[in-house]
C-alpha cells in the first residue's frame, strides 16, 4: 500500500515543480470532476498538474445530495444512454475503486394509486434494474414490491393516507467530500501535482494558443508561472468565468442551478429504508446516514454570488412541506440541526431565452470542447460520472491517436483506501480491541477512510492524546483532524470543520463547539500563532452567524448578501 499525502509540504513542493517543469496537462478546478481528470492523467503516465482556488470540494462536490445514482428520473425522460453509463459507474465504485466510500442504499418508493402506478413504476424500476444488471451485474439487489402494510413496516414514519403500498430499489451513498480528496491521493500517488487555494489569475498565451497559467498561492501571494502542453478548465459553475481568461469568446455556456439540503436528526424519521418521492418539479430523496437523515433537493435557477450560496426560508420550507407530505408526524423548522446549499453546473442548450429556461430542462450529460487552442473545458455531468468525464477530457485533449497509445486505466484503479478494506473490516472487532477503540467507532473510520485507518493509528502511536474523542464532537477522533491536516491537505479551521468532518451541518451550533478543539490540534500542526488560531475561530463563527441569519431570510438576493457580509472568511495565510 502506497502512502499518499496532501500537506502544506507537499503543497508549496507542488506549485514549485509545476512551475519548474513543463506539464503535459494542468488542470483547473479542484472538485470531483478535476480531481478524477488528475487521477486519470496522472495515471496514463502524464505529467499532471492541478489547482484550486478554495479547498478541495469546496464548491458543488462537498454540496450534492451524496448520491451515487443511475438517475431514475433520467429513465422517465428517456434517457437510456445517460442512465446506463451512470450505473455502469455506480457498479465500479460500489464494487472496485470506492467499496470503502460508496453503499448501497434502499429507498421506498410510496404509491398511491391501486394498478396503474404501480405497473408503471413497476416498469420504469424494472427497466432501471435491468439496466443495471447489464452495466454492472450484482452491485445492487433489484426491486421489491410491497403492500401497504408491509411498507409501513419497513418505514413506520410514513403516514397510512399517503400510500397504499410501495416498491423499494437500491441505489447507493457516498460523502462527496470524502471521495475527491481520496481520488487527488491517488492521483498523488501516480505522481500529479496537486495544490488546492492556488488561484489562476491568468492563462499564458503564446500567439492565439493558451501555453500554461499564471497562478497564485492565496496563503502568501506568491505567483507561479507554470506551463503546460494543454490547459483543461474543469470548474463548473466558474466555467465561463476561466474561459474568459484565454480571451477567448468560445468555449462553454454553464447555468447555475441551485439545490439546497436539510438535516435532521436519526429519531426524527423512524424507517429502515431511505424514502423516494415524486414531486412537481423533480423528485425529493430523504436519504439515512447514521446520525441523521438528509432530506433534498431543490432545482432553481441561480444568479447571485457562486462562492457561498444558502439556503433561505422559502427553499427550507419547500422540502419540509414535500417531505411533510408522506410523513405521519410532520417535520418543523425546530426539528433542523443542519442545512447546505450547493451549485449543478448544468450545460445551456444555447442562447438562453430570458426567463423562460427552466433549469429542469436542462441536458445534465457532460460535453467537452476547445475553447481557444490548447484550452480543453469540460462541463455538465452529474458526481456519479465523474470518472467518464474524466477520461473523456483527457482523450480529447490528448487527440484520438495519442490517447489509443495511452488508453485510460481508471476503471481497474481502486482509490486510497479501498486495497485491503474488506480484509479490514471483516477484522474490525480485532482492531478495536488492538487500538483501544469501540467496534462501533472502527466501523466509522473503516467507512470513512478505509485501509487508510492504518495511517491514523500510526498518528494516534507517534501521539496517543490523538486516541481521545472530541469532547464535544465523540463520534471524531483527534486523530481524524491530525489526519485531514497532515494526510488531507486542510490549511484551515474551514476546511477541517465543513469538508474533513461534517460538523458543519452534522450539529445544530454548526460545529462551533467542538471549533475550539479542533483549532488546537491545527495550530499546533500548522504552527500558528494565538493571533492566527482566534483569527481562524473568529471567521468561522462569523460564517456561521452569517448563514444561520439567511436561512430565516424569505428572499434569495436578501440572503445572498447576508453571506457576502461575511466575505473573506476564506482569505487567510499560514501561520
């Protein structure tokens, strides 16, 4: 097992090479999408660079549903295609690559109508099964048919009115977050270079061709001028925005289209299965994590500030009423420990027609173009593809002779944490008892690190404090924030708070709790100062305050500008 890390080393290392040497290929954008477009690179034995001006993840990939799905919806809209490649790669992850990040998930489908919906969906989920069986034979059981006594059974929280019996699929989970920083790891390990809160400020451009890129270290301002054989702009909702930087009026037009999320806790929805409903617009998932369920998403069109967009009242009270509308014992506003709200950067069809484009319509199937010579953008998509996106990019910008000598390997690539998991967990109660730690607790480091475990109990031996649980966040150890400092490559309170943990909508004070721990254990890794270590709690708590405020906010402009009160929480520097 190879031993991968991401650090302020490893970083300030990476930018120095990029610039150093030529690259075959620089990526932009630093979430799911350039994450896999590094691995794949990297992994055909290409010299690769990648940057990203905010956190790993921080934009949509630590935002989306935490779903790894064919798009049952997609089937309705007769999009075979779209649905077989996606479960074509819910099989790889849930079976090769991610076995560690990526479980099978059961939802309940509530009917309410005697025969005809059921044979109807019973066709389209046969359909969607059978799909799958053929993508990926196995990865997931098909579906079952059930009564309604048997579905109250399954989940008693359903009211008796709102069905008369159900169908239960399988679909599967993941933490989003989770799963980028495992595929930059591995995409370390195959020799890419890989610095996140490093900003493109400028594409090189040598006559008409873009040749490389002017980047800046946003923790110290250094600039580095790194060059490179093609340029490839992964950044999503920020598409357009890199685009421009070539100069360029070409490339790919991105609408932004909001989905908010809301948290609430285990006991509050008593089911066995996760719930899948049907609504005006799309469709609603409640979907069972250990601690909580997460209930989403909304689908509208955005057009404020693409850093920090929230969820405001209007947008929480549509999912509680959707949600509301099956339960027997109706959700409230009270019953809400967490909330976050994300960006789909979903491809325009063409020249928007004002209002009248309904961000529902719109393709979520990926294309890649040249925006300008030696600038590849990929854009659209959904996470569960992430990996064809990325080897399509890579084919495209490589040319179909070159990419034929150097054909994508991904699909046989298990990521960090995957080699060993099954062994690992099969042994977890001799672990337990080996590393002084419950069986319930080595269950959760097994499903969010995998055979990486092994890493933190080499960090809890150099340092046995690291054993203890956070006293106010139990379910984490300290080794996990030394983890994501030294292994992860957190530079900041934010990132350990909102994307290595989940604290930032897992409790209802948003982590702030467990903040001050956490800081300590970072300030003493990362060398900062007491100045830096209020500094960073201070922004943090300004964050929090800033979007608790938007959240009772009805208007999506009013809220908006809630959260820009607090910009530049995420401009700090190394202590």
């Amino acid at each position: 097992m190879q031993k991968t890390q991401l650090s302020v080393a490893t970083r300030k290392e990476s930018l120095q090479k990029m610039a150093a040497e030529e690259l075959d290929i620089l990526v932009i954008g630093g979430g799911v999408t350039g994450a896999g477009t590094a691995l794949d690179a990297a992994s055909r034995g290409l010299r690769v660079g990648i940057v990203e001006a905010q956190d790993w993840s921080s934009g949509t990939s630590s935002r989306s549903s935490k779903l790894v799905h064919g798009g049952l919806r997609y089937l309705y809209q007769l999009n075979f295609a779209l649905v077989a490649e996606s479960l074509r790669e819910r099989g790889l992850l849930l079976t090769k690559t991610a076995p560690h990040l990526v479980k099978a998930q059961p939802f309940l489908w509530p009917l309410k109508m005697p025969v005809i919906e059921r044979a109807y969906s019973a066709v389209g989920v046969g359909l969607y099964d059978a799909i799958a069986q053929f993508a990926h034979k196995g990865s997931v059981p098909i579906q079952r048919h059930h009564t309604k006594k048997g579905s109250l059974k399954l989940a008693p929280a359903l009211s008796e009115k709102a069905l008369i019996g159900s169908l239960v699929y399988y679909d599967a989970r993941v933490d989003d977050a989770r799963l980028v920083v495992n595929l930059l790891r591995t995409a370390a390990g195959y020799g890419a270079l890989a610095a996140n809160r490093a900003q493109v400020v400028e594409l090189i451009k040598e006559g008409e061709r873009v040749v490389g890129a002017l980047v800046r270290d946003v923790e110290d301002g250094t600039e580095y001028k790194i060059r490179a054989k093609r340029v490839i702009n992964s950044t999503g909702v920020w598409t357009e925005e890199t685009q421009k930087l070539s100069g360029s009026t070409g490339g790919l037009k991105v609408l932004a289209s909001k989905g908010i999320h809301i948290v609430v806790p285990k006991d509050k929805i008593d089911s066995s299965v996760g719930l899948f409903l049907r609504t005006e617009k799309s469709v609603l998932f409640i979907i069972p994590w250990k601690r909580y369920w997460i209930i989403g998403t909304t689908d509208t069109k955005y057009h404020e500030d693409l850093r920090e967009p929230v969820a405001n009242k209007e947008d929480i009270q549509y999912l509680l009423d959707h949600a509301n509308s099956v339960l027997a014992k109706p959700l409230t506003v009270d019953d809400i420990i967490g909330t976050f709200a994300g960006l789909r950067p979903l491809l325009q069809p063409g020249t928007l027609d004002g209002d009248k484009t309904k961000s529902t319509k719109v393709s979520r199937e990926h294309t890649v173009t040249e925006a300008a010579p030696g600038l590849c953008v990929i854009a659209g998509g959904k996470l569960t593809s992430y990996r064809k996106m990325a080897e399509d990019v890579v084919d495209f910008a490589l040319g179909a002779e070159r990419a034929k000598q150097l054909p994508c390997l991904t699909t046989n690539i298990p990521l960090s944490g995957a080699t060993g998991y099954e062994e690992m967990w099969e042994d977890r109660r001799a672990i337990a008892g080996e590393n002084q730690l419950s069986v319930e607790h080595v269950e959760d480091l097994l499903d969010r690190y995998g055979s990486d475990v092994s890493y933190l109990f080499e960090l809890i031996n150099e340092e046995p404090t690291l054993r203890e649980s956070l006293k106010e966040a139990p379910e984490y150890l300290r080794a996990e924030i030394a983890f994501g400092i030294k292994y992860e490559g957190a530079l900041h309170l934010e990132d350990l708070v909102r994307r290595r943990t989940r604290l930032c909508y897992e409790r209802r004070d948003r982590g702030l709790a467990a903040a001050e721990e956490i800081a300590e254990i970072a300030a003493g890794i990362l060398g900062w100062s007491d100045e830096i270590k209020r500094e960073e709690l201070e922004n943090y708590k300004r964050y929090c305050a800033a979007e608790k405020k938007a959240e009772e906010m009805q208007d999506e402009v009013e809220a908006q500008q809630e959260m820009l009160k607090a910009d530049g929480i995420t401009e700090f520097k190394i202590g």
